[in-house]
C-alpha cells in the first residue's frame, strides 16, 4: 500500500503540491486559533456554590445550609461526585460532572437545583455560583502602587472602579479583590447607656434598617404643574446615623448619638497581603473563563489596564505581580528554536554527507509540515498550546527527522545503483 502511494504521488505532483500548500494554510489557520497557555488545564470538570452567612460556627453552616444543598443536588445528570467544605460564616460546595459535559450546561442544571434548594435555607441565605473558570484560571495578579494613598482608600478604588472596569475585557470570568481594609459604618453602642434608656439591641437594628432608605409617594399636582413626591432616607455620612431617633423620653428623642458612638472603620480581617516584604498591598487576580485563550486574554487585559490607569487619581499606578504571558512567550520561543535549530542542523548535515541540495530540500519541508499538521489535531481534539504539548511537538520532529533522512539515503542509494 505504502508503494502503491509513493508511486501515486510522484505521478500526481500537482495534486501532491496543492495538498501540502492546503495543509500549509488550514495549519497556519489552526496555529493561531489554537488557544495558548503556559501548562495544561487538568482540573476537574466543576461548578462551585459559594454561600455566606456571617457570624455562624460552621457546625451550624454544615447542618443548616451545606448539608441541604449538597441533599437536592444529587441526582443531576452526568454527575461524578459533590463534595462541600463548611468553615466559619462559609459554605462552599464542589458539584464535579463528567470530563465530557459542557461547562454552561452544568451551571444550568445546578441553577435550577438550587431554585428548588433556596426554599430549605435559612431567610435571608443566598447561595450563589462560582465563576465559569477553572483551577488554573489566575492568569494575571496586579497591585496598586500608590505610597501616599490610604489602604481603606485603595481598596473602596479596586472595588467600585478598576473590579468592574476589568471585567468587561474580554474572556474576563471575574476579578477578585484582595487587601487593604473595606470601609463599613461601625455603631459602637454603650451597655450601660442601653441598659438606661431601656432600649434592646434589635430596636438600634431594626431603627437604622428602616431609616436607610428611600420612600416612594405619589405625583401632586398644582397650579398645571406636576411634582413627584417622595422621602429621601437613605445614609450618606455619619451624621446621618447619630442623628436617627430611637424613642422619646419624656418629649425628648433618644437619638443613636446618646447611646452609641458611629464611626467609618475596616470590616474585620484574617490576613494581609505583603509584597516583596515591602509592605501591605491592595491588588486584584483575574480569573480568565473557561475555554479562552489565556494569551489573548492577557494581551487584551492589558490594552485594558492602559485606559483604566488614565482614571485613576493622581499617583495611583498598577504594578504586575504574576504575568502568565510571560511563561507562554517562553514556551512558544522554545518550540520555535528547537525547529529552527533542527532545520538548519538537517539541512547542513544531508548537504555535506549527500551533495544534493534537492534532497535536503525534502526533509527540511517536512519539518514545518509536521509542525503544522500537529497543531491542525490539536485543534481537532482540543488540546491547547502549553508547555506539555510543544514539548511533544519538538521531541516528535526530531523523530521525524530521523526517519526523513533514511528515506532520503536509501532513495539516492536506489538511484545510483539503478543508474550503475
């Protein structure tokens, strides 16, 4: 059979030229739309449920809100396991399908799960979806650079712009903030003066709920003119706080201010973030979706942090903690030394033993053209670029290689003996 194709080709030419120049180009097409990353993605197939509920010992968020969620979620389709963690104020939930299933259709199927499953938890516990990325999906880690800036100041700056300016880049799953301090209104209330006032704690709760927010009314008309009505409430500073009544004593209103003192503070934390060991950090990790190019998505992201740092206030600056483009560049460089390296060691090595430029010829295209028709398959069974599969690749060509240069030798030596 193999003789019956050598003997087809060196009569077809054409037809043999016009199929490797059709190889060259849906190759060429397939190595740039192969997604790249620097190592391969072999975690599981997963859809995380991630559920708060502060303040709660994690017995309690193992009985009240993981056991639950991990009882209705049983019997999914293509599902290989679910496995949870409870820890303090916490819940988290790992729902593993099939390697073969599709991402978005898992997350839909827990999501009607979890519509069913929200009527069992406790008033006011939202369970909510991890985001469609995977173990290896931090690509990119940055820090704001910004010496003369307040931790509590960087960090309200990471979550109410850059977060949400990032995350419309493209193949962006999310961004999640760490460091520094999130700003709250903290009411610290005497005992005693309570216990004086005879005022419970629910009442100082309950008062600021119902006073940070706004009333709708009704449209009043007058003098063929239309005003809408309705009750601003809602908090924009401490003094709005001191200043919501509580009871009346005697004609006199027993205000927040009397019993408690309201100050601006840091939500309570279990860590920091240190650079380098340079000091305390406020920064973001970009999480990249499921299924994306990793270096597109970094050259893009980048492109990004350029516009967003024209925003930001005077001697604020982004600083890269972790680039994986960088690894990427290595890797694909790698690949592209070891076959250059191969062609020209080929290509000198037939020419000084053989003297025959033709020949030479032969094996060093069919370098390239194998390189080619592995990233054609790698697109076909979709396998990313990464440091595993080029690394085949190089090892591969050099195979190749070899047996190129048998072929060759034992064709000119069929030659010379016929011509004899």
């Amino acid at each position: 059979m193999i003789g019956n194709l050598i003997s087809w080709s060196l009569k077809n030419r054409i037809i043999v030229l016009l199929i490797a120049a059709a190889i060259t180009a849906y190759g060429i097409y397939a190595v740039k739309n192969t997604p790249v990353d620097a190592i391969p993605d072999l975690s599981e197939n997963q859809v995380i449920i991630f559920t708060e509920w502060m303040g709660r010992s994690p017995q309690i968020m193992e009985d009240q809100v993981t056991y639950p969620l991990v009882s209705n979620l049983q019997g999914i389709p293509k599902i290989k396991s679910v496995r949870a963690n409870s820890m303090f104020g916490m819940s988290f939930v790992f729902v593993i399908f099939e390697d073969d299933v599709d991402i978005y259709w898992a997350r839909t199927r827990v999501l009607e799960r979890l519509n069913y499953a929200q009527r069992l938890l406790p008033q006011g516990v939202v369970p909510t979806l991890g985001p469609d990325g995977t173990g290896l999906g931090h690509i990119f880690w940055y820090t704001l650079d910004a010496p003369n800036y307040d931790l509590g100041e960087l960090r309200a700056l990471q979550d109410w712009y850059i977060k949400f300016a990032l995350q419309t880049s493209p193949g962006v799953s999310e961004v999640a903030s760490f460091g520094g301090f999130q700003k709250q209104y903290q009411i610290v209330v005497d005992p005693h003066k309570l216990s004086y006032y005879n005022i419970p704690l629910m009442d100082i709760i309950e008062k600021v709920k119902a006073n940070n927010n706004d009333v709708g009314g009704r449209k009043f008309e007058m003098a063929d003119m239309g005003y809408i009505i309705r009750g601003v409430g809602y908090i924009k500073q401490i003094k709005d706080i001191e200043e919501i009544p509580l009871k009346t004593q005697g004609s006199i209103p027993i205000r927040i201010k009397d019993i408690a003192t309201v100050q601006m503070g840091g939500e309570l934390r279990l860590g920091i973030v240190d650079e380098n060991g340079e000091g305390e950090k406020v920064g973001g990790i970009v999480v990249m979706r499921y299924g994306e190019n990793a270096k597109d998505v970094i050259d893009k992201l980048k492109i990004k942090l350029i516009d967003v740092e024209k925003g930001l206030p005077p001697g604020v600056k982004f600083h890269i903690a972790y680039d994986r483009s960088d690894l990427i560049e290595a890797t694909i460089a790698t690949l592209k030394e070891a076959v250059i390296m191969e062609i020209i060691v080929v290509a000198v090595v037939l020419f000084i033993f053989l003297l025959h430029a033709r020949s030479a010829l032969i094996v060093i295209v069919t370098i390239p053209l194998s390189v080619l028709i592995s990233f054609i398959m790698m697109g076909w069974f979709n396998v990313t670029s990464n440091i595993m599969s080029l690394a085949g690749v190089a090892l591969a060509v050099g195979d190749l290689v070899d047996a190129g240069i048998v072929m060759v030798e034992n064709a000119l030596k069929s030659i010379a003996d016929e011509t004899e």
